[in-house]
C-alpha cells in the first residue's frame, strides 16, 4: 500500500502535501473506484498530481474543495450527481486549483 502523503515541489518553488485518491474517497464517503470513475467519464477534471507510477494524488485544498461541492449539491445525502451541478462547480473550484499549483491557464 502507498504512503498516506508526500511532498510534491511546484513550479513556483512552493511544496505542498499531496494525498492519495483513498484520502479523497474516505472524506467523501465513496470508494476510490468511484472517484476513478468520475474522472474517467469527466464529472471531476483528472487530477494534476500523480506519483512516479501515474496515481492520482490531491491537495488538501483540492480535497476541502470537492468535499464542499458534495456537501452543496448534497450528494452525501444520497442525490444523484446527474441531478446536481456538483460536476460543474468542481470543475471551477478544481480549475482555479490548477491556476494556483501549476501556474497554467
């Protein structure tokens, strides 16, 4: 099993903590397979961390964002995402993520 976390250096210099998609998958209460399915089929945007063995990682900021976007379209409480504008609103939070780490447009 992969560590928990590592460390990941930005363009900019800047470190950060990454976490494996399981820390992602516990915090929204899905499966690891669930979140590799919404980024396959495009619901969330592919991750921009991955480790040397192309599996996917996330920020805690990343993690915080989607979790609020879940709690917002309230799929924790058993709604669809196809009923939500839940893909959506993580697809900008994610996107002005990516701005910040990556320094991308």
């Amino acid at each position: 099993m992969p560590p928990v976390s590592k460390k990941v250096r930005l363009p900019n210099g800047e470190e950060v903590e990454v976490f494996y998609i399981a820390h992602l998958a516990s915090a929204l209460g899905r499966t690891s397979g669930t979140i590799r399915k919404w980024e396959i089929s495009g619901v969330i945007p592919d991750s921009c961390f991955k480790d040397s063995l192309g599996r996917r990682m996330y920020t805690q900021e990343q993690i915080d964002a989607i979790v609020r976007c879940a709690e917002k379209a309230k799929i924790s409480q058993g709604l669809s995402i196809a009923n939500t504008s839940f893909s959506n609103w993580v697809h900008k939070e994610l996107d002005e993520l990516r701005k910040k780490y990556l320094g991308k447009e």
